[in-house]
C-alpha cells in the first residue's frame, strides 16, 4: 500500500470540495492517503465549513490571496510545504474534480515506479503545444521537494509545467483515461461540452467529472448526475439515473470521435510554448 499525498486547493468552491473529500473518504481504499487542503477564498468569504475539517489530515487557510494569475500557484507553493515525508506520491486536486475510486491512481503510481526519470503524469492538455493537465496530476513527492518552482508561474501552468520537467531533464506520462481534453479550435459546437473552451469535463473511462457549475444547465444536481453515470452507481441516491450504461455508451461515443478530427500532431511534431514565468 503506497503513501499518497492529496492536495486540494480550493477558492470558492466550497460545495464542491464537501462533497469531494466525501467521494475521497467512501471509495478510495487501495492505499494510504493524506489529504492536504489549501484555501485562499477567506478574505473574500469562502470558509471550509466545519463538516469538511474531519475528513482533512491538514487544513491550510491562507489570509491573503495573491490574485487570479498567481492563485494557483499560490496554493500549490504552500500545500507542497506540507507533505509527509513518508509520501511517496503527491496527488493534486482541484475541489471540483471528482473521481470514483482510485484505481487510476494506483496504476499510475505503479508505472511511475517504474522509472526514475518518469516524475509526473496528467492528461495531454493541447494538441498543437506540450502542456500537461493540472486539475488531476500525479507528482513524484521527492522530485517535487527538490523542485518546488515547479509550480511557480504566473499563468498557463500547463505549459510552464511541461517546459519545467523539459527543462530538469525528465519525463512524463499520459493519463490517457482523462483524454482528449479539448476538440479542435476548429469545433464550434460539439456534445458534451457545455461552453466556448472547447473541452470535455467528463471522462467515463476514469469515472471523473470536473464540470464548473455555473456552466452546467442544472447547476450542481446534473453535476450529481453526470457523477453518477460515470461511477455506475446512485452515490448521489436523491438524482437516480436510469440508463446509466447506455449515458455512458453515448459520451464514448462522442469522445472517442474526435480521434478522427484533423490534428496539428498529424503533420507537425509539439512544441513548447515559452512562456514569462
């Protein structure tokens, strides 16, 4: 049983990161977790509610919150500070990203193993650049404490992330249970998307939803049920879903379609993307 840090930084999504740690303490059972909480929205009235502190090993509540750019990086910067040494994996969330069990993570954390030059692993989060994913990552813990301006940057963590591990000389891999992230640029309109980013926010194949509310048409309960679809399961008993499979058949469907959209990486290779952090 392997040693997983959990950080979880949160802003305003409060509902969100209540019923996440639940999700975390009912279905995540193949290995031991430390769940590092990290808030910055307090100045602007985001509390952790007192219902949430049990099911949190360390609660950091930060005064004073750098901004929209600097944000994340902020609460990334402090959680780091905070993991057990006995960790050997490190686990970051965003509080709206929701997984059912944490077989992924085990597989993941297996293959890491397996390699010393191997420290990272997240979605592909662009075609066109090398960026990696940041609301689901898996971190080697001694990699992250020997290179904590990892997670320094001003925006676009995904491509200062990739340009960083580019830059130390190590790799990464694709959790491709969480792909594709996005369709083309080309795509106006496309099912399961629910505004102009052009990205997915549910991925059966890793039984994950990391949909914004506001976004969603029903607000939290379709959150609920898109939860429940992709887990296979009534976790959320007062928005039973009928048809469970054939929901699920429907957004593979769709998202394994966009494998025959016309790509960049058909005719050029990635590239980086030099960024000002």
């Amino acid at each position: 049983m392997k040693k997983i840090a959990i950080l979880i930084r949160v802003y305003d999504r409060i509902e969100d990161l209540k019923y996440n740690l639940r999700i975390i303490a009912d279905t995540w059972k193949s290995n031991d977790y430390y769940v590092i909480v990290v808030s910055n929205g307090k100045s602007n009235g985001y509390i952790i509610p007192e219902e949430c502190k049990p099911l949190i090993d360390k609660l950091i509540v930060l005064e004073e919150n750098a901004g929209h750019r600097k944000g994340n990086s902020q609460l990334l910067l402090e959680g780091i500070q905070h993991i057990p040494e006995e960790s050997d994996y490190t686990l970051i969330l965003e509080a709206d990203t929701w997984l059912y069990g944490d077989a992924v993570i085990s597989k993941y954390t297996n293959l890491l193993a397996q390699s010393v030059d191997i420290v990272w692993a997240s979605a592909d989060w662009l075609d066109k650049w090398h960026a990696l994913g940041t609301d689901y990552a898996i971190i080697e813990s001694g990699y992250l404490r020997k290179n904590p301006q990892l997670f320094n940057f001003e925006i676009f963590p995904e491509f200062h992330i990739a340009n960083y591990l580019r830059d130390t000389q190590v790799g990464y891999l694709y959790i491709t249970e969480n792909m594709p992230v996005h369709v083309p640029s080309y795509v106006r309109k496309y099912p399961y998307i629910p505004n102009k980013e052009g990205r997915f926010y549910i991925f059966p194949k890793s039984r994950m939803v990391t949909h914004h509310v506001e976004w969603l048409k029903g607000g939290m309960e379709q959150k609920k049920r898109y939860f429940n679809i992709v887990a296979d399961t009534d976790y959320f008993p007062e928005v039973k879903v009928s048809n469970k499979a054939w929901k699920r058949f429907r957004i593979n469907f769709w998202m394994n379609l966009t494998k025959c959209f016309v790509k960049r990486t058909w005719f050029k290779a990635k590239v980086y993307k030099e960024t000002e952090d």
